[in-house]
C-alpha cells in the first residue's frame, strides 16, 4: 500500500464511498439522535457497512465523524476526543482489511459565522483543532472535509488541520441551485482561496444531483491547479412510505461521473443516496479508460493555470489583459474625516468609504489604517469586517508583519498583501504569511538601501523577490511588482525610470504591476492634473492595476479611453456605452 492517500493522485482515480446515513437507514436505523453515537452501540454495523464499500472499489472509507463536534456532542455523555478515537479506529481497522485508507469525515459545525451568526473564526478554529488533533492521535490518514456552506468556515477548518496535523487535506464544498455556496462562494472562488493554503484536493459533494454537478465541475477543472474531487447526491430524496428514495438511478449517476471523469476529475465516488451498487458501478467504468487526470505533468497543470486573482467571500477579480483599479481612499494620509472616524471607531463612516468607491467601480480596496495612538491591528480586523459585505476583494496595506498576517488570516477571502520588498528581513517575514494564507504579494523595487537609482537595480530586485517568493512556493503569478512612483515635486528624475522599470519587468518576468500612481504630485498644485497624466503613461507602459481615487470621473475617462485604444475594450464596447450618448462624430476620412 501507497504511504499515504495523495501518492494515488495521478496513478489512478480515487474512489471514495458512498453515504453513510442512507445506509444506516437501509439498516433499519432510525434517522434522528447521533449517528456518530453508533460507533459505540452498533459498530458491527458500520463495518459492515465500509465493508460493502471497500468489496465496492473505494480507495477509503470515511470514518463516522461528519458531525463530531462540541457542539453536537454536548450533551452525549461522550467527549470528541472518544468520539474521534472510537470512529477512526472502526475506519482504520475495516480499510487495513483491504489496503485502504481511512478518512478523518468532517462537515460543518452547524452554527452560523461571525458577522451573520455568532460563531467566531477563533472558535471555529478550535473546534476543528480538536477534533483534528484526536483524530491524527487515532491514526487518520487523512481530512476530508465536506458538505460546507460557507468558505470562511472552510478557511478556519483548513488552518487547523494544517498548523496541527501533518496530514493529507481533501475540502468538498456545497453549491446550491444558483450555483453559489450558501454564504455565496462561486465555483471560482472557492477555487481561488483554497488552492493555495496547501491543501491536497478540492471540489464538491452532496445537494445538486449529478448532471447538475457537469457544469460546476468544469469549472473547477478550469481554475484548479490541484486534483479535483467530485461526490454527488444520487439526486434528490423522495419520501416514500417514510423512506428517502433518492431519484437518480445507476445508470444515470455513471453516466454523469463518466463525463466529468472524460473532464478531468481526479477523486471519485458519492454523497446521499449514493448506495455500495453505485460505486461499484463507477470503480467499474472507472478500471477501463484512461482519463486526464491520470499521470498528468504537474509542472505543466500548474503553468497552464496560473492565474492572478484575488477574492472576497463571493467574488473574484481576476488580472487578465483588463486594467484593474485598487481603491486607494481607506487611508489616513492627508484624510482628516477619515482619522477623526478611525480614532472614534465610526465604522460607519469608513463603511461608506467602501461602498462608495466600490459603486464607482473599483475592483479592489486598499485598507491603510496606521496612525499614532490607535491599535493598528485591532481596528485593521475590526475595519474588515465592516466591509466585509461590500464584496469587494480588499488589499491589506501595512509596514506590520503582525498586522498582516491577523488581516491575512480572518479576512473572508484571498488578499494581496501590500507589500513585500527585496530586503531579506521584509521578505523573511511576509512570505511564511502569504505562502500559509495563499495570498497575494505586492512586490515594492527597493531594499534595505532604498529605491535604486537605475532601473537595472530595480529589475535584480524584482528578480530576487520573484525567485525567492518560488523558493517558498508561492508562484510568480502571486506576486504584483510595484516599480514606486515618487513625487514630481523634487524627485522628478525617478519618474522616467519607473515607468521604464514596468515596462521591462512586465517583459522579462510576466508578472502583474501595480502602481501608488497619486504619489507623483504630492507638494504640487492641480494634483489631479499630474495624476491623470501619468496614470496613463503609467497605462502606456503596461500597468495593471493602478492605486488611485476612484471617485476621481477624470481618472475613469483616462483608464476607459486607455482600454480602447490599446485594443483592450475589444470593439470599444465599453468607451461606447459609456460615451456614446454624449456627442455624434463624423469620422473625417
Ligand atoms: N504603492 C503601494 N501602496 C501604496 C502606495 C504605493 N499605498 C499608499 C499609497 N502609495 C497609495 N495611496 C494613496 C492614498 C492617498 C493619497 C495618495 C496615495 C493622497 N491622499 C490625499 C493627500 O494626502 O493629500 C488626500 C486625498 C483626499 O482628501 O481625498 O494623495 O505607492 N503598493
């Protein structure tokens, strides 16, 4: 047997099992109570039970912990720990009967996170930690999350079982009919935040049947740079005599898992309904064809699907040949209203900030919050989650490791970390943060020693951080390099240099830019005059994302007229639905 569940990747699809609680029902117990409870009374039962799934085909048995947590086991007379111990070891011995593996089943905990419930990400956290850390003592082989609803949830579940266990990590999320989890995630989203936290296999299980899952699931192959997982419900329960009748057959499940399979799906198998005939029918087709998923380049999967591209817990903005605007108003600089509400916790007002730069059409949100005499970091988190629901992805700007890695680890989705720069001591201390949260990195061209003066320097600085952000496993499509404007106001020499710096360092490392493009006129008067000047040589020489006011009309005027003439509003779609009302003109040829 394969040391651990992930060396299978690749080698052959895995095959997971089936429902437990349909079965359990076929055994004639009863739904209600603990069904973790009869690991205890009735464990001949649940190994016989894996037994029908392993003689199946499944590669592991998922063992009877799905609802095991504090709160469900409140009053049960037993501890998780006991719980853990006595499910994992039924999982553990049944699988070693077949040289298989034994997963560590978890689903929600059931109760609603902060801001819409009262479940915090600390407490989430611990209540995954403990059922992970009993069940890596009984020898797991490994975590499979599943069935969750809310991908801040996920986020929580997924830190704990990777800063407490070594093992392998599989996360399985739910969609409903629209096609989002129920706290809203898209299938891209989902994709987007996980993906590069460090966990094994991602995808999704239960709710929609399986033909319903075909679409959801090219999707997932599309973003995914890592094995995806597939588990339908053998459709949806009809109740009859008092019995769940699940209205997909075993032709119609195969035929759905055949398609995905042809779409490159690398784990296997089913949720409700799903019954060992199931299974045994899809192990079955699934021994006679050879499938993408098998024996793919790695390196190759990964190049295909690098992407830069930042969430919030609903959507994702994606750097592709569009230009995208960060938000640069939720910083004190120069922002009397915006230190008074920071100072007097006015949430409200700084909420507004957001909305309003998100209805002018930002696709990002700066967040400065740093001034003497408040708590950076407290109102860093607190100013978060204020703005959470405004959707929009936010980008944490801070001098503060700590205050970067608190932001990076209870924001609702995947940030961009603003910023690293070519010193060893910055890059030491924010790529452990960005590679555990798989965030983003702003890449500043300067060290210790400053901003260099030619734009060699900056292109060896770019270099390095680019380098040793992959020697960390963060791939260079998570890095955005920032080439630093300064001011035209006494350091009007650097200007030409920085906008040289984006050109070459956009050729030679493919990686996004961003730019602080408001910098050029600080201490000079018509400030928006210089702004919007260089913000489309800025454009010119091949920004992606500048830092700006989005309140700003004329600076819109200069990215929508950029965007058409630089063949990026494709048929100036755009720039004619927004202007076109406004003047008629006669082409003169
Ligand atoms: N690169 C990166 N991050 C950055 C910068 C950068 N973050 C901060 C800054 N530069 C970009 N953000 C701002 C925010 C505000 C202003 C300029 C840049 C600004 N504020 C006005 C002032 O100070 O007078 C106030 C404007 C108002 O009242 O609305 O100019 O370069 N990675």
């Amino acid at each position: 047997m394969e040391n651990r569940i992930t060396d299978l990747l690749g080698k052959k699809i895995i095959v997971c099992d089936g429902a437990m609680g349909t079965m359990l029902q076929k055994y004639g117990l009863k739904a209600g109570g603990l069904p973790e409870l009869l690991s205890f009374t009735q464990p001949d039962i649940i190994k016989d039970i894996y037994r029908k799934y392993l003689q199946a085909g499944s590669d592991f048995v998922s063992a009877n912990t799905f609802g095991c947590n504090r709160f469900k086991l409140a009053n049960s007379g037993y501890t998780v720990p006991q719980v853990v111990t006595q499910a994992v070891k039924l999982a553990k011995e049944t699988a070693g009967e077949f040289g298989k593996f034994a997963a560590l089943d978890l689903g929600p905990t059931g109760k609603l996170m902060e801001p819409s419930g009262d479940l915090s990400f600390d407490e989430a956290y611990d209540v995954y930690k403990e059922i992970i850390a009993a069940g890596a003592e009984a020898g797991a082989d490994f975590v499979l999350f599943e069935t969750f609803l809310d991908i801040y949830e996920m986020k929580a579940a997924v830190l704990a079982a990777k800063e407490n266990c070594n093992l392998p990590v599989f996360c399985s999320v739910t969609f409903q009919q629209n096609g989002r989890m129920l706290m809203g995630a898209d299938p891209h989203t989902v994709v987007n935040i996980l993906q590069d936290m460090g966990v094994d296999a991602l995808g999704m299980n239960c709710s929609l049947g399986p033909k319903e899952m075909i679409g959801i699931a090219k999707e997932f192959l599309e973003y995914s740079k890592l094995p995806v997982l597939v588990q339908p419900n053998a459709g949806l329960p009809d109740l009859i005599d008092g019995e769940a009748i699940y209205n997909v057959g075993i032709a119609e499940y195969v035929e759905a898992m055949q398609e995905m399979l042809r779409a490159g799906i690398a784990v296997a198998g089913g949720c409700c309904g799903t019954t060992p005939e199931y299974i045994a029918a899809l192990a079955a087709i699934i021994d006679e064809e050879a499938y993408p998923a098998l024996a793919p380049d790695v390196d190759e999967v990964r190049k295909a699907k690098a992407m830069t591209a930042v969430s919030s817990s609903t959507k994702t903005v994606v750097f592709g040949d569009r230009i995208r605007v960060i938000g640069e108003r939720i910083n004190p600089t120069g922002k009397e209203l915006l230190k008074e509400a920071l100072i007097g916790k006015n949430f409200s007002y700084i909420r507004k900030e957001a909305v309003g730069q998100a209805k002018a059409g930002a696709d990002i949100l700066d967040v400065n919050v740093r001034m003497s005499d408040i708590n950076e970091l407290e109102t860093m988190i607190e100013v978060m989650k204020k703005i959470s629901n405004v959707h929009v992805p936010l980008q944490i700007d801070s001098s503060d490791p700590r205050v970067i890695e608190a932001a990076a680890r209870y924001y609702n989705g995947k940030p961009i970390i603003n910023s690293v720069n070519g010193s060893k001591e910055s890059m030491e201390a924010i790529f452990p943060i960005a590679k555990k949260y798989g965030a983003c990195v702003i890449a500043l061209t300067m060290d210790e020693s400053g901003l260099p003066e030619t734009i060699g320097e900056r292109l060896e600085i770019a270099g390095r951080i680019i380098k040793t952000a992959e020697a960390y496993g963060i791939g260079r499509e998570r890095i955005l390099a920032d080439c630093l404007a300064l001011t035209a106001y006494k350091q009007q020499s650097t200007l030409q240099s920085t906008l040289e710096a984006i050109r070459q360092i956009k050729n030679q490392f493919g990686v996004k830019t961003v730019l602080g493009v408001s910098n050029v006129s600080f201490g000079m008067p018509e400030r928006k005059l210089l702004n919007r000047t260089f913000l489309a040589m800025a454009l010119e020489a091949g920004l992606d994302a500048p830092i700006i006011d989005p309140l700003v009309p004329e600076y819109w005027e200069v990215i929508h007229a950029y965007e058409a003439l630089a063949y990026k509003d494709i048929d100036s779609e755009d720039y004619i639905r927004i202007y076109g009302g406004q003047t008629e003109t006669q082409s003169p040829l």
